[in-house]
C-alpha cells in the first residue's frame, strides 16, 4: 500500500512540474541583445533600439577598439548575442581569428564599400599606447564622414527590424531622429569645415581620411601620440613637411600635451582635439563629442 | 500435473545442454533476424529521413546528389567535390535564403573533421554540455560519441595529420584545442569534430602564422586582402602548429577567400518563395553547381533500402521454413532416440496424452527461452541500432 | 492375487502363440518363471500387467478382470496396483536418483506427489543402501545401485503386485542376492505378489514356486 501512495505521490508531482515549467521567454518582449564593436555603432544601436534594446561595447574604457582583441572569454560574449554590429572597412583585425555566428553579423558600411579608402604605403609605429600598431590597408574610421555615419546607422536599423520585426514602427521612428541629427551634424560640419578646404592641414594619426573626403580637406597625416614627444628626427621631418605643406591646425585624438603643442606653436601650427570617439567617451555622446570637435576648429583661425 | 511436466522438461534441457542451446539459437535467430532487420532498417530510415528533413536545401557540386547528401548530411569518408565559399555568398545575397557552409573533407583520427560556422550550431541547435563552442582559431568542439571515442575533454589538445595521401602538401597539421563537447544529439553531428570554417583552411594551407617578419617588409597583413606583395620573410621562418595567444594574430590568410573551397551550402530559405526561386537559379546545366532537396535525394535512396528489404524478406522466410523443418527434424530424430525411455514411462503408467504434454511442455520451454534471447537481442538493436546504422550504413 | 483361465495370445503377423490352460499365483506368493528365449514369458507378464490384451481366456489380478477393462482403465489399473523391475527399465538419465524414484508419481495424474509420498522415497532409498545417492545422477552409480534405484521406484507406490523380468539379469552374485532380498522383504512386508522371470538358476530355490514356461508357446 505505501509504494502505491509514492507512485501516485511521485505521478502527481512530475505532471505538476511539467504544467509549471517557466514559460519560454518571449522573444518579442525580451531586449534585443547587441554587441558593437565601436563607440559609434554604440550610440546608433542605442538611439535606434532605445529600451528595447541592450548594447554591449566589450571593448575596455580607454582602449582604441582599432587595436583591441577580443580574448575567447569576449568572444563567448559576442557569440551569445542576438546581433553583432560591425563598422567594417577592415576596423575589426580580429574578425578573421575567432568564431562568430554569420548570420548575426551586420557590417553597417558594406553598403558602400566601393567608396573605401585604400592606404598604399602605411608606416608602422614602434611605439604607442597598443604598442606597436600600424594604420595600413582601408581606413576604417567611416562615421566621420557623417553621411556615411548615417548610412551605417540605416543599415544597423534594418538589421534590428529583421531581428525584432515587431518594433520596426519604434526603430524606423528613432532612425529618422537620429537621422535628423546626423544631417544636421553633416550640415554643420560642411560649414565649419567646408570653409577652409584651401587650408593645409596636419592630423597626428592617419584616421581622418573620410572626414578629409567628404569635407574636402587638404590633410595629410603624421604618426605621432599625443602623450610622447616626437624625437628630433620627426620634428625634422615636420619641418620638412611644412615646407611643402604650410599647415597651421593639426587635427589631434586628444589635446597633445602642453610641450607638443607648444613646440608646435613654435612652428606656427596650433593643435585641436579632433576626438574620433571610438569608444565611450567619458562624458556626452557620439553627437556632444562630434559637435565640441567642430567648435573647436571652428574656433582656431 | 503442469508443474510436473514442466519439471521433467526443465530436467530434460537442461541435462541436454548443447542440444537446447543449439534449438535456442536457431528459434532465437529465426524470431530475432526479421524482426531485428525491420527495426534496423525503420531506425535507418526515421535516422536519414529526420535529418533530410531538417536540411531543406543543399548546394554542392554537380555530379551525384547522394554523394552530396551523404557528404554533407553524414560526414561520409566519400567526399563529394568541393565548390567555393562563393557559392554561399551567392545564396546570402540573394535574400530568399541564409547560408551554412560547411567543410568535411577531412578525418581526425578516424572522426570527421567538419569546419562550419557557428549559425551550424545554432541551427542543428547543438549547445555544450561541457565546455563553449569555439571561440578562436584552432579551437574545436566536440560531438557526443567523438569526445569520448578520443577520450578528450575541454581543455585537452587534439593534432590534424595529414591523412589524406594524396594531398600530403597540402595539409597543414595543427594542434587543435579542445573547448567543448556537445550535448548529445542522436545524429551524426555526434560523430564529429567541430572547428570554425576558418580553421580548415589553415589546417588546408590557406592561411598560416609566422614567427618573425624582416622589419623593411613589415606592413600588417590584412585579412583576406589581395596580397599585391608577399611579405618579405626570414629565411629561419617557422610555421606553427598551434595557435596561440601569442601568434594568433600573425595568422593570416592569402587570396579571396570568395575561392577558398567549402563542401556543400545549407541552404535555408526564408519562405517557399524563396526556395522556388532559389532552386530556379541552378537549373541551367552549364552550371558546375546544383542544389538539391536531401528529403527527396533520401526518399529515393530509402526505396532501393526497401527492395532490398523486401528481399531481405522474401529470404528470411525461405530460411526459416528450411529452418523450422530442419528443427522439426531435429525433433522427432531426438523422440526416436529416447524410445527406451518413451517404452519405461508407458510401462509406468503414462498415457499418450502425457507423453505428448511433455513434449509441449519442452517445446514452450525452448519456445520461451528463444523469446528472451531474442527479445533481448532486439533491446539491444533498439539501444544501439542508431549507432549502428550511423556506423555502418550512414558513414 | 492372479488367475490365467485359459489364456491365448498372438503377435499379429507372427508365427508366435501363447497358450497357458491355467495359472495361479496366490497372494503374497513368490513365483518364478523359467524358460528358454522366445517363449513368452515377457509376454505373459505384460498379458499381466494389461498391457497387452489376450486373443481368447481370462486375466484376473487382484480379483479384477482385466480383459473386460479398456486401455485407460488398464493403465490406471497398472499404475496403483503393479510395480515393474524390467531389466530394460532403466533410470533417466537426466533425473537424480530422487526423482527418477518419484518419476511414476509425476508423469500419472492418478497419482498425487506430496510431503508423505517424497519421505516414503527417501525412506525407500535409505533402506536400499541409497540414501546418500539420492542427489547423484544415474551415470554416477553402479550397475547395481541403479537397480536398486529401479526397485525402490517399483514399491514407491506400493504394490499389491511385483512383476520382475531379468532384474537381476546383468549384475554380479552379490548384487543379484542383494536385489532379490530387497524384493523378497519388501514383498514379505506387506504380502505383495511377486512374479519374476529370471535365468538365474542359482536364485530358484528362494522362490516359493518355479514354473518352467516350455510348452506354453506355439
């Protein structure tokens, strides 16, 4: 008589705990996870997917994502998104080196990769804060060209509509506000910048090759950091340079320190932080970031 | 009286022992093999029709629909030619459906060596049981029956070699890191040893690390890049064997990788539209490429299994009347030579009616004994017959 | 315990007959039955037991008439009245000594094996000089145990009438008295008839009446 009691006891219980599994998370109510690998496509996703989606940057604060490399644990992260953003044009040296679900990524500037900047002849840093690194191949810094940023966005969005289809209404009303303000940062820039494209200019690091196109800059590019006096050699070189190319502003990642700047005061060119912002700012955003870079050289005359 | 007869019959059988192994074994096989070969044969079939089934479209070189099937589905040491990463490409942008390439050309240690990307796993839905799936070049994950066949666990180390004789040159060995094994799954994906796409082309020559790069030629390798100049290297160049921390970011690859060569494409539309229209796209015979539905390619190869069971059939039947005659045979011979005791026991008092109730009584004991040993051959068909057909008819 | 009145048989398609005028054997009486070969002595044994019935005359063993019976009536006749030790009669092999004591309660409906029926075995069996055998196989023991073994299953079911055909035919001096005294005390215990056929002259003067069977053939 007990070991029925138990059986029916052990019965009632597994039809019972089979009624009361959790219910499978709904899809169309659980955040869209994304995994970006830069600062821009950070700030896109976010304006675009607002609460409903959940962004991850996995590249450490105060890291160049150019230069980062994910390890497996990164990886492993990326792996259990719902999309992976990718800016393209080569940004992610580390794509080829680990496994990623396909059919998750998004290359948000494959849509023009025609118009890609190829460097030829790259020279490679024996210093820097990656240590060494080089800028050769495609340029890669497509979302200062803010048409292009803008286009990448576009992309980014659509990529969100087929993952989540039933916010598609929310995403394309986000897209045209942040559109919005992508124009008119566009707009401000072809002002501010499209008034000097006579002007030599100067830019630390060879990042800045689609703002240069788009705003018709004459820029040409050095490697030097920010942080670290140039050895005598390239002040030479500099000189040189400015020889042949008398520029007064140098586009700089970040204000250079006070001795840089003021050797190169000394030379007649003034230093302006021009952030690419790549990864999180520590304060504002993608736009703020954009807009002081633009008063900065709007101010330097 | 029932208890008696089966008494002396017990006795009786037992006391004869080979005599009644031997009628156990023949009734056992006679009851087992039909029975046996069905379920062999219905295991084969649900097998190759679930998988069929979970694949709609399949993307290979023109030449046999089987052999594509059967390389892509299965794993099978035939491999079918291969075509290029291009074709997959072709199908992703056509928008009507999503691709999984996939490259099983080569064996590990007796395992399939299958390079796909990580939407395989998705779709296949494979999840670990232990470990992650691969995260970096040179890492693998491993099926159910591979893990323990290898003895591996994650963490352990797996080398290619190069197997393949007649592509010695071409083959890269590597030392493989173990990062998981996989859940069972009932299917081949068992049997397999995962690694990223990209890691088959190492393992294949198409792409390598280097030790140390001569400084005039320094320039960072780009990946999948047209390489307009080769890297000047060192002539104490070392090509590795494991990727690691400290290398992996020397690894590159050379060419577009739209050449680099790939099994088969699953092809996975979005909508019976896009099927129709994807499947329009190959029908022109000037193509090296076809696609093809693996339910249809499984349903054809399914039917000439079952001639050939029909056969089985008509076979098994002959041989068991032979063998239920010959039995018969065996019998009544026995009976004649146990009249000495047929003629005590009449003298004894026992009846026909007993003398026929003893023999009953043996023959439903051999009839029983046959049924456990053939039921319980059956159990193990139907615990190992997956395995089996996997093995021997799917490989 | 048995009257033969005029008793014919043949074998269908043989030259053979049996004629026996008249024969008595009375009640707990040992007969002896000699002859030469072929002259129906087995024969007249199993016209005894009923297992074969007479062309002509009459059968009475233990006041019943056995030619009016039929052939199940017969058996059951056979199986409580008539025990056999027939030289022919060997043990099953495949039983122990036990069993193929207790075999004849086994393979009779009529008969029924119970606690008293497997002490009496064991009793019978210990008296025999087997009781230590009892759990051997009939290829373990000697020519003679074996035949004490038969003769235990002959009284298990205790007979009112012993029919022996050459039970002491292929045993040595020693056993051959053996066997006839196990046969001679049983049958004394409890005034069982025994009738023997048996070529061993030496054995004749133990028995209380020889009948010589030359002449009762045809």
């Amino acid at each position: 008589m007990p070991s029925v009691i138990v059986r029916l006891a052990l019965s009632v219980f597994l039809l019972t705990a089979r009624g009361v599994q959790p219910a499978r998370a709904d899809l169309g109510t659980a955040p869209l996870r994304i995994v970006v690998s830069n600062y821009p496509l950070a700030y896109f996703a976010e304006r675009i997917g607002g609460s409903r989606v959940q962004v991850t940057l996995p590249v450490p604060a105060g890291a160049d994502p150019a230069f980062w490399k994910p390890d497996a644990k990164a990886v492993g992260l990326m792996q259990k998104a719902d999309l992976i953003a990718l800016n393209g044009a080569g940004f992610e040296k580390w794509l080829v080196h680990v496994s990623l679900p396909k059919l998750k990524q998004v290359d948000t500037a494959e849509g023009f990769h025609d118009r890609y900047i190829h460097i030829d002849n790259a020279v490679t840093h024996s210093h820097g804060p990656g240590g060494t690194h080089s800028h050769g191949g495609t340029a890669f810094t497509t979302w200062l060209d803010f048409e292009q940023a803008a286009r990448q966005a576009e992309t980014l969005a659509q990529a969100m509509m087929r993952k989540r289809p039933e916010f598609t209404a929310s995403f394309s009303e986000n897209l045209a506000a942040l559109n919005a303000d992508l124009k008119a940062l566009d707009s401000d820039a072809r002002r501010i910048l499209g008034g000097r494209t006579d002007e030599p200019l100067l830019a630390s690091h060879p990042v800045y090759q689609y703002l240069a196109r788009r705003y018709g800059l004459k820029l040409e590019s050095i490697h030097w950091e920010p942080d670290e006096m140039p050895a005598a050699a390239e002040w030479e070189a500099l000189a040189k340079l400015l020889a042949g190319h008398p520029a007064k502003t140098m586009l700089w990642e970040a204000e250079p320190s006070a001795a840089i700047a003021a050797r190169l005061k000394t030379l007649g060119v003034a230093a302006v932080a021009f952030e690419p912002a790549a990864n999180r700012p520590e304060s504002g955003d993608f736009l703020g970031v954009m807009k002081q870079n633009l008063e900065r050289f709007g101010r330097i005359r | 009286m029932l208890n008696h007869d089966f008494y002396l019959a017990w006795r009786y059988l037992s006391f004869h022992k080979t005599r009644s192994a031997i009628l156990i074994a023949c009734l056992s096989l006679m009851a087992f093999l039909p029975l046996g070969l069905h379920a062999l044969l219905d295991d084969g079939e649900r097998q190759m029709s679930g998988r069929a089934a979970a694949t709609p479209l399949l993307v290979g070189a023109k030449g046999s629909s089987v052999d594509l099937t059967l390389t892509a589905l299965y794993f099978s040491e035939a491999a079918a030619p291969a075509i290029t990463l291009a074709e997959a490409d072709l199908v992703g942008a056509s928008g009507w459906a999503d691709p999984l390439p996939l490259y099983s050309r080569f064996r590990i240690k007796g395992q399939p060596l299958v390079g796909v990307t990580l939407d395989y796993f998705d779709y296949r839905r494979l999840a670990p049981a232990r470990g992650e799936l691969p995260a970096l070049l040179g890492d693998c994950v491993l099926g159910h029956e591979a893990a323990a066949a290898l003895g591996l666990e994650p963490g352990d180390s797996l080398a290619t070699t190069p197997e393949n004789l007649f592509d010695l040159a071409g083959v890269y060995p590597l030392k493989l890191h173990v990062t998981g094994v996989l859940a069972q799954s009932g299917s081949p994906d068992d049997q397999a040893v995962f690694v990223d796409l990209k890691t088959t082309w190492v393992i294949e020559g198409l792409g390598h690390g280097h030790d140390q790069q001569t400084p005039a030629a320094r320039h960072q390798s780009l990946p999948f890049a047209q390489a307009a100049a080769q890297l000047q290297v060192d002539a104490r160049l070392v090509t590795y064997t494991e990727i690691t921390a400290a290398n992996i970011d020397s690894f590159h690859f050379h060419g577009d990788p739209a050449g680099y060569p790939i099994s088969a494409v699953i092809a996975l539309p979005h909508d019976r539209r896009g099927a129709t229209l994807l499947k329009g796209r190959y029908l022109a015979d000037d193509g090296t490429t076809q696609i093809i539905e693996p339910a249809i390619v499984t349903h054809g190869l399914l039917h000439n299994i079952f001639r050939i069971g029909a056969l089985f059939d008509g076979i098994l039947v002959l041989v068991g009347a032979t063998t239920l005659l010959a039995l018969g045979l065996v019998f009544s011979l026995s009976l004649r030579l146990r009249r000495r005791e047929l003629e005590t026991i009449f003298l004894l008092g026992c009846s026909r009616a007993t003398v026929f109730k003893l023999v009953v009584a043996e023959l439903a004991l051999l009839g029983l004994a046959s049924a456990i040993l053939s039921g319980a051959l059956l159990l193990a068909v139907d615990h190992y017959g997956e395995s089996w057909i996997r093995q021997f008819l799917l490989s | 315990m048995i009257t033969i009145d005029r008793l014919r048989f043949r074998y269908p398609g043989t030259p053979f007959s049996l004629d026996i005028p008249e024969l008595h054997v009375a009640t707990g009486e040992r007969l002896a039955i000699v002859g030469p070969s072929g002259t129906g002595k087995t024969t007249l044994l199993k016209l005894i037991a009923g297992i074969l019935a007479p062309a002509a005359g009459t059968i009475h063993v233990d006041g019943t008439r056995l030619e009016t019976l039929g052939d199940a009536d017969r058996r059951n006749f056979r199986i409580a009245r008539i025990g056999f030790v027939f030289q022919e009669l060997e043990l099953l092999e495949y039983l122990t000594v036990l069993d193929n004591i207790l075999h004849t309660y086994r393979i009779n409906p009529v008969l029924r094996l119970d606690r008293r029926v497997r002490e009496r075995a064991r009793r019978l069996a210990q008296e025999v000089g087997l009781g230590d055998q009892i759990g051997r196989m009939p290829r373990e023991l000697s020519q003679g145990e074996r035949q004490r073994a038969a003769v235990c299953r002959a009284l298990l079911t205790e007979p009112a009438l012993i029919l022996a055909d050459e039970a002491t035919g292929n045993l040595d001096p020693a056993n051959k008295l053996r066997i006839l005294e196990l046969l001679f005390r049983a049958t004394a215990r409890r005034q069982t008839s025994l009738v023997a056929v048996t070529h061993d002259h030496e054995l004749l003067p133990r028995f209380d009446r020889v009948v010589d069977f030359r002449g009762y053939h045809g």
